[in-house]
C-alpha cells in the first residue's frame, strides 16, 4: 500500500488489528483506527481514531458512515471479532448469536455502509479463520466460531463478486494462530509476525484473485 492511502482498521485498538495500524502508519498511509474504546496505542498511531462505534448496530454503522463523510477509502479492514466456546450438550445460543452479530454480520454492514468511498483499486480485508473452512474442520466443537467465520467467508465472496466490476478486490484472510488477548496469549506467532504476512496478502490482492481464501503465510486455505 503505497503512502497516503487511507486505511480504515476496524477492532483497532489491540492485538492484531493495532498491529495493522503500525504497519500501514509506518508505510506512510493515513490510518483510520475504528473501535468501541481507544487506547493509547492507537492514539500513537493512527491519523486518526474513531471510538465508541459499534459496529453491531444501526447507530454504530451511521456514526461510521457519518465520521467518515467525504473520505476516500483505499483499504478497508474488518477486524473487529469475537471468539467464544461453545462444547455439545451445554451450546449457548445466545453466544452464537453474539459471534454470528460480530464476526459475520457486522464485516458485511460495514463493506456494504462504506462501499461507496471505495474507488476502483481499493481493497477490502476481512479477518476470517480457518476454523471457518468446513473442509479442514477435524476437531469439532467451537461451534459459534466456526459458524461465524464460515458466515464471514461466504459474504466475502459474494462480496468480491459483486465488487469486481467495480475494480474493487475482496480477500478472506486467516491471520495464524496468534499471541493476542483472544486466545489468553498463547498463539504460535507474534502480532507483529501476522501483520506483516496479512500486509503481505493484501499488496498481493487483485482482481484475478479476489474472492480468495488466504492464511498469511500464503497458503491458500479450503473453504
């Protein structure tokens, strides 16, 4: 992403999506920094930080959509996410609910809110899972999550179809198993390691590949 490009960063206020922030602030690109509750760490960062947005609801999505009036959006970044448990014989369904609003709903509110400040040769990533591939599920459980994830994928891709005519390019990325809150901390790689293998997805983003199913280590992930 070349500088001054604006990049919108939703749930960007830690874990991965503050180290996105770093990343395309340090590239020179005008980062938009989109959560419910700032932190210091992004206030460091990002152009600019838009807080007390949620995006799970109408007037979350129209304060966005208000804070960002007349802003051309070159890459936008569905981060915001939420990973709960959920064992057979005990399923909360009002936890699946929650992750279905965040992980998979909210993504596809946001993209279809901003949409219209996406020029041709923009880019929209969102943060998926690979426990959302129904495929390379063998361990079961998780039932929320994957379900949400699996939900996420699918609106991306129809995403990338619709958008393609309109030079815009959609990518699902899995970020690796990664050393953040979410998991407790005990991932495999660093957030600053996922960052820069999502960067690196997202510059090799195109409309010959839109639509495409990626873990950051350029693995192509099945659905």
């Amino acid at each position: 992403m070349s500088a001054n490009r604006t990049v919108v960063i939703t749930g960007a206020n830690r874990g991965i999506g503050l180290e996105l922030a770093r990343h395309y602030a340090g590239e020179g690109c005008d980062v938009v920094g989109v959560c419910r509750e700032a932190s210091a760490e992004l206030a460091d960062v990002a152009a600019r930080v838009i807080e007390g947005v949620d995006v799970t609801t109408d007037k979350g999505i129209r304060k966005l959509v208000d804070e960002l009036k007349d802003q051309q959006i070159d890459l936008l970044i569905n981060n915001a996410g939420l990973l709960q448990d959920e064992k057979l014989g005990s399923i909360d369904f009002d936890s699946i609910r929650t992750q279905m609003e965040i992980n998979a709903y909210a993504p596809l509110r946001v993209a279809e809110a901003l949409v219209s400040r996406i020029p041709s040769g923009g880019k929209i990533a969102n943060i998926t899972s690979r426990m959302g591939s129904i495929a390379d599920n063998d361990s079961g459980g998780r039932y929320g999550y994957r379900a949400s994830k699996a939900a996420l994928n699918a609106f991306g891709k129809s995403l990338a179809m619709d958008l393609k005519p309109r030079g815009i390019a959609v990518a699902q990325l899995h970020p690796g198993y990664v050393q953040t809150r979410m998991v407790n901390f005990g991932g495999l790689i660093t957030p600053e390691e996922s960052a820069k293998g999502l960067a690196a997805r997202i510059e090799a983003l195109n409309l010959e590949n839109t639509g495409s199913f990626w873990h950051s280590n350029g693995e192509e992930l099945p659905w």
